[in-house]
C-alpha cells in the first residue's frame, strides 16, 4: 500500500519557506513516503471552514502574523477535503520541518490514528472528523476565561492548532492516541536542547522559531557531519 505524507504550504511567511518544504519533501520521498504539497485553496471545500474561520478570528497568538496563525487552525479541514478528493484512505499530515530520520511506511501502520508534536498520522475520516472537533477548542481558545482549559494556552497566553489537537489527543480517546514510545523529538539547537537523539524517527528542528535556523537545524539533523547549525 502507498504511504502518503502531506504537508500543506502555504507562501504566506518567509521566503525560505519554499526550500524548508522542498527539503521535507525530498526527504520523506528517500524514506519510502509519496508526498503531496496541499494549497490553501483545498481550505474552502471543507464545510466546516466557515465556522472555523470565525472560530479563529479572534484567538491570541504570539506570532507576528495572525493570518499565518489561523491558517495552521485550517489547515485540516484543507487536508481532509484534499485527501477525499485524491482517495488517499490514510496519511501523515504535518509542519514541513519535520525530518524523517527513520520513520519507514511500515512503521507507519502500527501508529493509526496517532498524534505527535506538530504531525498527526490518521485517515480522511479522522481528519474530517478532527476539523469538526478541533472547532469547539478554537472557540475556547478564542476568547480565554475560566471556562477554558488551561491546556489550550502557552503561560504567554498563545494558543494554536497544536495545542488544540494536544487537548484532544488526551480527551478524545476513541479519535486519537498518542504513540508509544513517542515518535517525535523536539529539536531547538543551542537553545533548548544540545542535540537531537537519533533514537527517533522523527525529528522536530525548530531552529530558534526562525525560519532560516529551521532550514540550518533540518540540514543539520540529515548530516550533522557534513554541515553547521547557522546557515
């Protein structure tokens, strides 16, 4: 069976985006993975993206561009509409700086429905599904009072998509789980951590929430002989 992996792009950001994407891409393709780049303009043939789209207007958010914020909000329902239209019964979905050191498709199979920071593996139906329930979450997140769940905030005050999809990896049982031992490390050179550990398959190169430090720290973990952290 084809694996297929999807990362959806959209230019909206920085202008090395386009090469973080290309290299995620020729990535995944070397370790046995089809790999589809879904636009924005599948985000419309969701139903739910109206309501998402109000759900989201009014979120906090620590990023400079909000508009790029509430894209990641989405970004799902885009997914979900492309993966219908294509028939793609399963796929890994996720952020393009993602590096697959060893996550193979067959390892893949025995992780259905399960969420990692930043990638969530998973069919049409979940992901359609998700695009509903990620829906009531948004409108907490929106407007923080009492009501909210604290999971659903950085101490900033931020929230996001992933936090959102976190919340409803451990409240949503039945929909999601989250894979055993964890799938994805974490990867913020020089800052957080000294070195990423090749013990996961995934690796998450954060970089310094840059865009340029995420392309040197995603060379980085393909060769860390071959190449420095800065670019």
């Amino acid at each position: 069976m084809t694996a297929h992996c999807l990362f959806f792009f959209h230019p909206l950001g920085h202008d090395l985006y386009p090469q973080m994407l290309a290299l995620a891409s020729e990535n995944w393709r070397d370790r046995g993975w089809t790999v589809h780049v879904v636009s924005a303009d599948w985000i419309p043939r969701h139903p739910v993206n109206p309501l998402l789209e109000n759900a989201t207007a009014n979120s906090p958010s620590a990023c400079s561009s909000k508009a790029f914020e509430r894209l990641c909000f989405l970004r799902w329902g885009g997914i979900s509409a492309y993966m219908d239209h294509h028939s793609i019964p399963w796929a890994f979905a996720g952020d393009f700086d993602i590096v697959n050191l060893s996550f193979s498709p067959d390892l893949a199979a025995s992780t259905f429905n399960a969420i990692g920071p930043s990638m969530l593996g998973g069919g049409a139906l979940l992901l359609d599904q998700l695009s509903a329930r990620i829906l009531p979450a948004a409108l907490l997140a929106s407007e923080p009072s009492a009501q909210a769940p604290p999971q659903l905030f950085l101490p900033s005050g931020h929230s996001s998509d992933l936090l959102c999809l976190n919340f409803l990896a451990n409240h949503s049982p039945p929909l999601l789980f989250r894979p055993s031992p964890p799938l994805v490390q974490s990867y913020v050179p020089a800052f957080a951590s000294p070195d990423f550990s090749p013990d996961f398959p995934l690796v998450h190169a954060h970089g310094f929430n840059q865009p340029y430090d995420r392309l040197a720290a995603m060379r980085y973990v393909l060769n860390p002989g071959a190449t420095s952290i800065r670019p």
